[in-house]
C-alpha cells in the first residue's frame, strides 16, 4: 500500500510529547481526512493537534475534496450533456 509506505517514512517526526506517531496512526488520519473530504467538509475540522497527524489529516483532506470536486464536475457535465 502506497500510502502506508509514504505514511511510514514521513511520520518519524517527533511529536510535542516527544514520540513519533506510529503508521497505524498515520493512516488513520489520513483516511479520515480523506473521508471527511470525499463528504464535501471543509479544511477547518480537523481534530488533531500533534503537527506530523495534522499535516497526514490535511494530505487527506485534500485528496479526498479534489475527488468530491472532480465527482461533482462530472455530474453537473452530465447534466448538460
């Protein structure tokens, strides 16, 4: 899985509590950004604080608002046609 392997190399940031968030935890926020964009949320909920889950929160986001967008256009061209 592409993204666990991105997600592991990049979360050994030490966190503020001095310990690096694991690849389970990176996953799992990205993916809920990523669900969370793929709803059509805004940027402005994300529930983490620690930077390295944060910055993996909005990696997600942006992946998931980018599909909602690109779903989104597709349905409103298929309207027309």
């Amino acid at each position: 899985m592409q993204i666990a392997l991105q997600c592991y190399s990049r979360c050994n940031v030490t966190r503020s509590n001095g310990m690096s968030p694991d690849r389970e935890q990176c996953e799992k926020a990205y993916n809920q950004g990523c669900m969370w964009g793929m709803s059509g949320g805004d940027s402005n909920r994300c529930p983490y604080t620690d930077a390295p889950l944060t910055q993996w929160w909005f990696d997600g986001w942006q992946a998931g608002i980018d599909a909602w967008h690109d779903r989104n256009l597709q349905q409103k061209n298929a309207k027309q046609a």
